[in-house]
C-alpha cells in the first residue's frame, strides 16, 4: 500500500514552485481556497489569513498545511488510477466548480462571520505578493450552522460491472486543539495542524433497493485494513466477505491520515498513516518525521467523530432508517469496527468483525500516532461508569466504551493460521473470546484455519465457493436484517457445554492438538425478529439452531446444545434489578411447556435464562417466555411435562415418569436411532456410548448411554 502511496506522490512531483491565481470563496458553512500550482509541487503549502491585505506570512494566522496528497486529490490519483482527476467543489453562486489540473485546494470551516484575504505559500516561505499567490479581495463569509450547514461533496459516480451504483464524496475536517470548539452541525475531527484534511468515502447502491412505498434502506459502513483503501471495499469487491448490499446501500470509507515519517532504515519519506480508524494524540505533529507520542498526551477520537458526522448526514440526505444500520471492518478495520459500535451502542444494529485480534496495532507508525501499548494512553473515551478508557482497552472486544451497558450484536471471525503481529491469533485473542462467551452480550465468535490473506479460500466458512454460495452469516447482506432498536437474545457460556467446539488457548495453527479446527460460540443460534415481543411485562421470542442452511457448514453439527440466554437492547421489559421473574420454554409446534423456573433481574438489570436446551430447527423451534408477574398475568402450569429420564448416565434401559405416545432417540447429529409407542420405559442396551437426545409429543431430555 504505502509503495503505491508513494509512486503516486512521486509521479506528481515531477508533473508539474509557485503558487498564482489564489482565490477563495464562501460557501456551505466553508471557505474554498483555490490556487494553480507551477513545477515542482511543494511538499506542503501554508495557508494564512487575514482581516487585510498582507505581504508577508508574519503579518497573519497560519490556519492550514495540507501535503500534497491532500491540495491536490491524491487518494482518487491512487483508487481511480486516473491522473487527470480534480476535486469537484461548491461553485461561488452555486452549482459546482470543476477544478483545473494543477490546481490546489484548501477547505477553511469557519466558527464566526467576518471576512479574509487567504494566500497559499510554499512551506519554508514568507513572501506574499499581491496578484499571485493571495486573494485579490476580501473575502466574506458567514456563520449560521442552521441555514447554511457543512456538507459533503460528490466527486464521481460508476457503475461497476455488477451493476452497482457507486458514489464518491469527500468532505474537509475542521481541525482545533480543543477538541470540544466545533460547530453545531459539524464537530471537530482534527487536531489543528491537520485542519482542513479532506477525507473520501464511496456509496455502493443495491442492484434492487428496499424502498416500496417510500420505506427507508438500510446502511452499512465498510473499515478496510492496514493495507487498503475504500475502493477494495465496494459492493463487488473482496468475495471472500460478500460485501454486495441486497436491500439498501454500502459506505466503504478511507482511512485517511498522511504523515510524515522515517522508514526502518532511516529514509524520511511521506506515508499514507493510518488513525486505526480511531484517531491520534492530541498534540501530534504529522510533519515531523518520527514524531514521538509524548506520555501526557491524550488520544483523541478524530476519525471516529467523522465517521459519525458522515453516518448522520447519510441519514439526513438518503432515505436511510437509522435504526437499520451496520459497520464491518477487516483486520484493522475490525479494531475500528470494533470501537465504534462499543462507543455508541445505539446507533449499531450489528458489526461483523473479520480477523479481529482486539488490540491494538504496534508498530513504528502507529506508535507515532497512538503511543506504545506500554504507555497506553488515555483517550478521549469514557467507559460505563465515566472513567476514562485507555488505548489498549479501547480495543478490546469487552470493555465499554460509552454509558450504555448493552452493545449491538457482534460477529467475530479469526482464522487460526493468522500470523499477523498485530490481528492474527494469540493466546490474549483465546482469551477475548472466552471472557465474551462469559459475559452474555451475545456476541457469536467464531474460529477456522484460515490465514490473515487468502491466497486461497478453501476453509470451512468459505470453501472455495462463491460469495452467494458461502455461509450468509458474515455476508453484508445479513447484517441489513437486524435493528439497532430492537432486543435481541444473547446466547452464551458456550465453553462450559461440552458438546460445542472449543477454540483452544490461542496457540498458532491447526492440528496440534489445542482446541478444535473450526467452530462457533453462538454462530449456529438464530432468533425470529418479526415475532419478539419487548413489553413491560413481558419478552418473548422463537428460537432455534441453523439446521437447513443451503451452506453445509452454516448448519449446526449437533442436533442439541444447552446454553444460557440474557435479553439484550431491551426496549420496554426493563425489570428492576432483583425483582422476581418467571421463565418458560414452550414447544412451537405443540405448545407444550418443556422448561420452566423463576430467576431474578441481576444488579445490571440484566435478565438471564439459564440452561435452556435449544435444538435444530429440523427438529423444533422453541418459544423462550419471561413474564414479571407483578405487571403481566401469566399462564397456568398445566401443561407443563415432568419428564426425567432415570437412570441418567444408563447402561441398559431408561425410565420415564409418565407413559408417553410415542418416544424418539436421536444421537447428537439428530440421526433418529430408536423409536417406541405408548411406553415409559424403553430398552437402550444396544445403542453405542454416547450423548442421546429424546423427544417426546410432551417435551425432550437428554441422557449419556455407558
């Protein structure tokens, strides 16, 4: 990436040192400085202004120093390929202005009303001239965040082969040292030497959107990792993901952050950075090469607030449900995937996590730009009882990062052969899962053998296949199906049910005999959402296990798991912490209630179900029901079976409590190994050692056959 980063750069360096024709103009809540530049192009440029005219950068306020990747529109040269691209900006009387090739442009937000000459100088020079590199005029320009809010900017529309729409937009960050000193419509997203960096972000289309009758779509923001850029992330880009929206639109954004630094061999060269989609220390200077991160700086959430503003002004310009919105990220994009929906749970139906190592990156040019993980510096992130969150745990999958105790649904996925020193698998990753598997927020964690790249793709949730053949759970697709205002279940302590895979300690690679291959905690749960009921008095919802997916290893490879079940994102059955709760598990197909206690709300006013037993779909969905008693009437046990199986372990025969219809025994892959008719006793000597699964017309058990 940073090879190509740097080709780019160099090839406009030799296209074509002064600065002329500057002239600026306000619009959209900002002003659009604009100049053409003559052979060679400057590294970076100063932008200073003043209430006057001015002949001399001493006599005014420097309020920008864009590189040259950033003047001129270095990351299209990179992702279109297209040497002749401009910038496409607001027009002074509205309309748009197509910029000239060789012209640079610099964005000023403005935080008052007033008016300015700008000039533009080469960095390192003070002489202003009038007529050639400041405006002619002053400049006037207004500051009402109601009437005239800041904008993004449409730079370039494609159809890609597979029929998708794309839409390319850029927008400029207002850049302060106080982080807090924002407008209104648009917060602060840059400390003040990087003021004015623009930023870009593609919209994919949905070949058929969702938006009969004026309904809403769904959105889904797309992180790449260290090595990409936005345009990798399209809608028919990177199969192994699928990453195609099927009823609304996808946002693949651009880490954008250009630094100067020094190379392991102590070249100082221009990189493209990397802000870990999160941000940088407050006090950090981008044009000192191998700038150090002090240890009494703070790390502020810069890129984090932009992808915010950008979200809301989606929301705002297309018809987008709020409530209906996603974020998937790779590698170091799942950290960034990762922070964001733990920092603003409410606003993240889902987001889907691929090669997540869950913390954060070190090497020497992002130690530049967060601190070492020794230092581990504080952020501007408070956790859930208003403590500041430091770096590391920022990126940990567990540690809130917001006041809201539940975070949206994440799906996690991390190949056992990752060697990456940053993402890849490690003991700390095993342990990220099993404290996850232990807290209940429903996150489903998965594991396989694949590497951090995919040089070829025949693993267990891939399988050399096509992306609309491989499994759906991490497909864009699926996450458009979920909302961030409804509950849903959290199925977990999956570790202490020894029918389910088990990852093992974190030690590299497969077949060695720590933990299983492949497998999931909680991957193989579905819920029906069109069917949950969240009132004050009650919460139901059908559950069950994958059984008849049209990709294999999408089904669940056992018929049977028990699993404990908290209510997540509750929206009205908010219970008080240790009020009394009754819970039953009902047979969707006969009514029949098969499990059935009481429980109490936990200090967190988190209710939990414990041990429910949850089979394949094949062979019944359940109905999980808590009601408060002091606020619902609840149903009569009457329906309720007793059955026990005794002796439990057995050897020759099991004995029921009651005569049954019929009675079936399946073995854990849901095989159907024995049957009887109207009988509470049934002969198991001849059946295998093993973990059985029986049902009757009235409720199912299990028992282990010696």
């Amino acid at each position: 990436m940073k090879n190509i980063f740097l080709t780019c750069f160099l090839f406009l360096s030799i296209a074509a040192s002064a600065q002329t024709n500057v002239r600026a103009w306000y619009a959209q809540g900002q002003v659009w400085i604009v100049w053409q530049n003559t052979m060679p192009f400057p590294e970076t440029v100063g932008i200073f202004k003043k209430s006057s005219a001015f002949t001399n950068t001493t006599q005014a306020t420097l309020i920008g120093r864009p590189f040259q990747f950033e003047y001129l529109p270095g990351t299209y040269f990179l992702q279109t390929t297209d040497p002749n691209f401009t910038y496409r900006i607001p027009a002074p009387g509205g309309g748009t202005y197509q910029l000239a090739p060789g012209e640079g442009l610099f964005v000023e937000t403005v935080l008052n009303s007033g008016g300015a000459y700008y000039a533009v100088v080469p960095w390192g020079e003070t002489t202003v001239t009038a007529g050639v590199n400041i405006t002619p005029n002053l400049v006037q320009y207004n500051y009402n965040p109601v009437a005239q809010p800041v904008n993004c900017h449409l730079q370039r529309t494609e159809i890609l082969n597979s029929g998708h729409k794309t839409f390319w937009f850029s927008m400029w960050a207002l850049g302060r040292q106080d982080e807090n000193s924002g407008r209104p419509d648009f917060p602060v997203m840059a400390n003040a030497a990087k003021n004015g960096m623009p930023s870009m972000f593609i919209v994919s289309l949905a070949l058929n959107p969702d938006t009969l009758n004026g309904k809403l779509m769904p959105m889904t923001h797309v992180f790449h990792g260290g090595g990409g850029v936005a345009e990798q992330s399209m809608a028919n880009r990177f199969p192994q993901f699928n990453l195609e929206p099927v009823k609304g639109i996808s946002v693949a954004h651009n880490d954008d952050f250009p630094v100067k630094t020094i190379t392991e061999d102590g070249d100082t060269v221009f990189t493209s950075g990397r802000s870990l989609w999160f941000g940088w220390s407050k006090n950090h200077n981008p044009f000192l090469a191998g700038y150090a991160v002090s240890q009494n700086d703070t790390i502020i959430n810069y890129t984090q607030r932009r992808i915010m503003w950008i979200n809301d002004w989606m929301v705002q310009h297309f018809p987008i449900d709020p409530d209906r919105i996603s974020v998937m990220g790779y590698s170091m994009g799942s950290g960034g995937a990762t922070v964001l929906a733990k920092t603003f749970p409410d606003k993240f139906a889902t987001a889907c996590l691929f090669n997540a190592g869950f913390r954060g990156a070190e090497d020497p040019s992002s130690i530049r730009i967060v601190g070492s993980k020794t230092d581990n510096l504080p952020t501007s992130i408070k956790g859930q009882n208003g403590q500041t969150v430091h770096i590391e745990e920022v990126f940990s999958l567990n540690v809130p990062c917001s006041d809201q105790r539940d975070f949206p649904i994440m799906r996690v996925w991390v190949g056992k052969n990752d060697i990456n020193d940053r993402k890849g698998w490690t003991p700390e990753v095993a342990a990220q899962f099993r404290l996850a598997d232990s807290l209940g927020r429903g996150a489903q964690l998965n594991s396989y053998e694949r590497p951090h790249t995919y040089p070829q793709l025949g693993f267990h949730w891939i399988n050399d296949l096509a992306p609309n053949q491989q499994t759906a759970l991490d497909n864009l697709a699926t996450q458009e199906l979920y909302r961030s205002n409804q509950s849903f279940p959290g199925f977990f302590n999956h570790r202490l049910e020894t029918l389910n895979n088990d990852p093992g300690t974190g030690i590299l690679g497969i077949n060695n005999g720590d933990g299983d291959n492949w497998g999931t905690w909680g991957g193989h749960h579905r819920w029906d959402n069109g069917s949950m009921i969240d009132e004050t008095g009650r919460w139901e919802v059908t559950a069950w296990m994958e059984g008849t997916a049209t990709f294999a290893n999408d089904n669940a490879p056992v018929f049977a798991l028990l699993t404990d079940v908290s209510i997540r994102k509750p929206q009205q059955f908010k219970p008080a912490p240790g009020q009394m709760l009754e819970w039953r598990v009902r047979d969707i197909a006969t009514d029949q209630i098969i499990q059935a206690g009481q429980i109490t709300v936990r200090p967190d006013g988190v209710v939990v179900v414990p041990q429910v037993f949850v089979t394949k779909e094949t062979f019944r969905k359940i109905r999980i029901q808590v009601y408060d008693p002091s606020v619902a009437v609840d149903e009569p046990l009457e329906k309720m079976s007793n059955l026990v199986v005794s002796p439990n372990p057995t050897t020759n025969f099991i004995q029921l409590t009651e005569t049954f219809d019929y009675i079936q025994i399946f073995d854990i892959t849901g095989h159907l190994t024995q049957q009887a008719k109207a009988t509470d006793m049934v002969d198991v000597s001849l059946l295998p050692a093993g973990l059985y699964f029986l049902k009757t017309e009235k409720g199912a058990s299990r028992f282990v056959k010696q």
